[in-house]
C-alpha cells in the first residue's frame, strides 16, 4: 500500500474517533401525569415505587388487604399506618382483579398452609387441569352438609384510592363472586372500562341456609374519570400489573382458612 492510500485511510479512522458519540434514547413509557383527584395519576408514581423496590419481589404481604368481615359485619377492617380503621366504604379505581381458587385437602386448612390445586383465573389449574370439569368445583364437595364447593374461590380485586399510589388488595368471597362479575358485565355493555370509573363498595348483612350470618359486597358507579384520567389509569393499571407479575405474585393469591 503506498503512503497516500495509508495518509487517506488514517485521515478518515481520526475523523471517525472525532465524531461524537451516538446516545440512544429509551423511550419513556412512563404515563404522562394528568390534573385528577388520584395521586398516583399525577407524578410518576410508576417510577416511585420501582426505586423504592429496587428489583425486590412485589409479594402478596407487602400489600394491604381488605377481607370480608366476619359474622356478618357490614364495616370494612382496612389496615392503616396506626392499626386498622374502621369502614363502612370502599371507594376508588379498580385498576385489575383476579379470580383465583384453591382446593386444599383438608376441610380447615391451618393458615398459610399451601394449597394441594391452584387456578389464577379459576379456568385452568397450574398443572393444566380444566377447573369445570373438576369433582372440587362441584356444589355439595366440601362436606356435604352445605351446598359449598372444596375449591375455595374468590375475587382479588386492586383497588386505587385517591390517597395511595399502590393499590388496596380487596379479597371478594365467593358468595359475592356473581354480584363483582355481573357488576362488570353491566359496565362492559354500556363499552365502559372498569378502570374507568370511580367505584363504591358496601357490605350488606344477610344469612345462609344454615341460618349463619355473612356479609354480601356491593358495587355501585359513583363516579367517572376523564377521558384523561381513563387513559392514564388504564396505562398505569398495566404497567403496575406488569411488575405484580414479573413479581409471581400467583402463588401467594389463595388463603387458608
């Protein structure tokens, strides 16, 4: 090679080191916040609470979580910084649920004991078994003196308060299971997302056939978001979801006891 061939090929190698460095921009798929009563809806709460996290698993206990009440108790226990409070109301955004069941093979499972079956969406177990067609999910399974089914089924709903940015786990029994999903149906046929609106929930007193009081959930619209406020729940709703996933927050969804 001669010298001017070797001059022009150093020449442009020096240009090249010169240039500057490229930056490649990650796009911020964070939800722009919005004007709204719901805090998490306007900061980057999303970005909050992954650095306070710092890659640790979002498990099933770092949540607050809303039971049914026992012995027919229309007030709501809901956890808070000094102890629970007492609440005869539920009301914001519900961002997501989810409809797990579980079979345990003892008819009063000790607390915190593993199930022996687990369905996230009450469809399918985890180790592939259609749920309709189990002996588990069929009334009068339990013990045979109720009209109960052996697999436990029920609502796990987020609720997002206006006050909060991680939502409030509100646990649906099955006896109120039919009342949430009709609740959401009536929603879906006017094309209404449920994250979309503002939803009240109350425990009314009723009794079973065995003459033993419990309490029954009820839902009720008080309220609709902006298309602003939709849009950024919706958003926000997902992605919130995604890191409750990526946690496998699955196992911890069924209760004993």
């Amino acid at each position: 090679m001669d010298n001017a061939k070797l001059k022009a090929r150093m020449s442009g190698k020096v240009q090249e080191l010169q240039r500057p460095p490229v930056t490649v921009v990650t796009p911020d798929t964070s939800p722009a916040p919005v004007e709204s009563d719901y805090l998490a809806l306007t900061n980057n709460a999303l970005d909050i609470i992954r650095a306070n996290l710092k890659s640790q698993p979002l498990t099933l206990d770092l949540f607050d979580v809303v039971k049914s009440p026992s012995g027919g108790s229309t007030v709501f226990e809901v956890p808070g910084l000094s102890g629970n409070d007492a609440a005869k109301e539920l009301v914001g955004i519900v961002l997501d649920y989810t409809t797990p069941r579980a079979y345990w093979d003892t008819p009063d499972p000790v607390k915190g004991t593993p199930p022996v079956c687990l369905s996230q969406n009450s469809i399918i177990s985890e180790d592939g078994k259609a749920c309709a067609h189990c002996p588990f999910n069929t009334f009068g399974s339990k013990d045979g003196e109720s009209n109960a089914k052996a697999c436990k089924e029920s609502v796990l709903l987020f609720l997002l308060r206006p006050n909060n940015i991680i939502p409030l786990l509100v646990r649906v029994p099955v006896t109120s299971k039919p009342r949430f999903l009709k609740y959401s149906t009536r929603l879906l046929s006017n094309l209404t997302p449920l994250s979309s609106v503002v939803t009240k929930i109350t425990l009314e007193k009723a009794t079973s056939k065995q003459g033993k009081p419990y309490a029954l959930f009820n839902f009720e619209v008080v309220g609709t978001l902006s298309a602003e406020e939709a849009a950024q729940a919706k958003t926000f709703g997902q992605q919130f979801m995604e890191i409750v996933n990526a946690a496998q927050l699955v196992p911890d969804l069924a209760e004993a006891g």
